[in-house]
C-alpha cells in the first residue's frame, strides 16, 4: 500500500544559517529586494494601508478594485543560479523586517505522489492544509514553497497533460485564490526552470515574476570572484582578469559553476598540493572548466 503522508520541511526564522546564505547570495541584489518588498507587503498588509491614510488620506479607489498584492510569486530561470536558496534563505532576512517570527514550509520532491487517481489534488490540498495549521498554530505568518513547480502547473493545453495533472492545476488555482481571497499570510513561492510551460491562468495570479540569468558582466562577476578570494593576496587588475575568462565563455558560467565547480576545485587542488589557495590556482582552473549546458530551449540574453 502506497505511504500517502505528505511531511514539509520545516524552517523556523529568523537563524542564523540562512542568514548567512541570504548573504552569500552575490550578484542577486535587485532580486533580492523586490521580492523582499513583495513579501513584506504579502505578510504585512497593514503596510498597504498605512501608506494609503499616509499619501491618499487611505482614499485609493483604485485599490479597493484592484488589489495589488497577491501572495503567488514565481521564481523562473537557469539551474544554479540562487532561485532556490534565496527562497530558503529569505525567511530571516524577511522576519527582521517586519519584526515577527515567520514559518518556511517546502514540498517535498514527491508532491505528485505515486499516480494514484485524485492524488494530486488530494497532496495539494494537504500541502495547503498543513502550511495554514502551522501558521495558526505559531500564531505567525509564513511562506510555502513549491520547488519544481512545473510538475504541478503545466499549461493545461500541453498536449500530453493528462486528466490528474489538469484537475491538480485547478486545485493549486483555487488554493492560492482562497489565500488572497480570505487574506491569509502565507506566500507561496513556486520555482521553476521552465517558465514558459507554466499554465497562463496560474501565470495570471503571479504578484510578483523574477528572472534569474547566469552573471553575464564584469561587474557582478568581479563581486563574484572578489567573495571567493576574500582572506586571500590579489589585486583590482586579478579580478577583471578571472572576470574577463568567464565572459568569453560560451555559454557563461552559473553561480553554481562558479562557486561549487571552479573554486570548489581549486580548493581541493591547493589542499592535495599542500599550498595556499590563491588566484593563480583559481585562475588555472577556470581556464581548464567549462560551463554546465545550458537548459534545453533556453538562450541567453
């Protein structure tokens, strides 16, 4: 008999780990902050309000129409590139925002369970079900969030959609529209790598899009390779030189290549050579690595 028990993970903030991945997260700076904004909004709605009596004497008609904050956000772009950490991570940086304690829930990669008829919708709703129970029962907000969220919302006009997938789509639909309907502060971050094969309904409810792209400027790169030496001997002119390497590569690297690959190698080089890790090793193996493939119809911009 198939075990049907669907468990979250469970991440308490603020702490210090994720903290300290939030900050690790280099060349994510615009990322980061809208979907901090977005968030705070999300789970803090008195700061809606508060801005309305501030500057519109709390009279908007616009927004009592229209309301601007919607607790779906989307996550989309290439693998290895911080969609799933700053997901994690954000928690913390987030709770000392508004100054609250705020519950991070994650699927599990299971979520679709073993096939069985009405399964999907069946764990859906007990994904939701359990992340609101939790919420009431630290008596504060939170996030859940969806990895891989393709395998739950494909476009129902693909053609090998089948009848479960559809009838899971409708119920991630009518989930996320109770939440904004019954204002419950729980945000749903979904994380794809294929944006494009998302159902445009689900597309419809987003609040808040962010693209993330493989570092492709001297700038970001330069921060990049900067965190990487930090505790190390090398110049301005070694930074634009490791940055110049990674742009003529084709494709470019991710932050994953860059940072687990390339520096993660020349560690264990200067470990196995009984030397110092330095930009010399650094820049050797950068010249030696090529980038991961990019994903199947995918181009960079």
């Amino acid at each position: 008999m198939t075990n049907n028990i669907l468990a979250l993970r469970e991440t308490k903030h603020p702490n210090d780990e994720a903290k300290q991945v939030y900050q690790s997260l280099i060349g994510l700076e615009t990322q980061k902050q809208q979907l901090l904004s977005n968030l705070m909004l999300v789970l803090q709605p008195d700061l809606l309000n508060n801005w309305k009596k501030k500057h519109h004497k709390g009279n908007l008609p616009f927004l009592d129409e229209y309301v601007p904050i919607r607790p779906l956000v989307i996550l989309s772009g290439e693998v290895g590139c911080g969609k799933t950490a700053l997901a994690n991570s954000i928690g913390s940086t987030l709770s000392e925002a508004i100054k609250t304690r705020i519950i991070a829930l994650e699927t599990p990669s299971n979520i679709r369970g073993s096939g069985m008829v009405g399964e999907i919708s069946n764990r859906i709703t007990a994904a939701f079900e359990q992340a609101k129970n939790k919420i009431n029962r630290g008596k504060c907000p939170g996030i859940l969030i969806i990895d891989e969220a393709d395998d739950l919302g494909t476009s129902r006009a693909q053609n090998q959609a089948h009848h479960e997938d559809r009838a899971g789509l409708n119920v991630l639909i009518k989930q996320i529209d109770l939440l904004a309907r019954e204002k419950i502060p729980l945000a749903v971050i979904m994380i794809t790598n294929r944006l494009n094969v998302l159902d445009p309904a689900l597309q419809r409810r987003v609040g808040l899009q962010l693209t993330f792209e493989r570092p492709g400027n001297e700038v970001v790169l330069k921060k990049v390779f900067q965190a990487i030496l930090e505790g190390t001997d090398y110049q301005e002119r070694d930074l634009k030189a490791l940055a110049q390497i990674a742009l003529n590569a084709q494709p470019f690297f991710s932050y994953s290549d860059l940072i687990q690959r390339v520096a993660g190698q020349a560690v264990l080089q200067s470990i196995v050579h009984n030397q110092p890790f330095n930009i010399t090793t650094l820049k050797k193996v950068l010249q030696q690595t090529q980038p991961s493939p990019l994903l199947e119809n995918t181009t960079l911009t």
